[in-house]
C-alpha cells in the first residue's frame, strides 16, 4: 500500500516541475527585440522588413 502512496507521490512532484520549467520566464530576450532596444528603436520600427507598408 505504502508503494502506491510513494509513487503517486514522485508522479505528483514530476508533474509539479515539468509545470514549473514549461512555465518560468524567460532569462534572455530574442536578439531581434534586444538589439531594437539597445539602438533606441521603438516597437513601431519592428516592422521594417515586412511587405506591407506602414500607416
């Protein structure tokens, strides 16, 4: 009986962390994002190389 209390538990703890990794925020932003910030672009200049023209 005490085997199945323990590996409910160690299945309810993989669960539990597996949620936790998928979920945590992430450390690095993408080069895109981050060099548009460093050069002082705004999120508006993001779109330059799209093919449809900007309002």
């Amino acid at each position: 009986m005490e085997w199945i209390f323990l590996e409910a538990l160690v299945a309810l703890l993989l669960a539990v962390f597996i949620v936790w990794w998928t979920m945590r925020p992430r450390k690095r932003k993408p080069e895109v994002l981050e060099a548009a910030r460093r050069a002082g672009a705004g999120a508006a200049n993001l779109n330059e190389g799209c093919a449809e023209p900007k309002e």
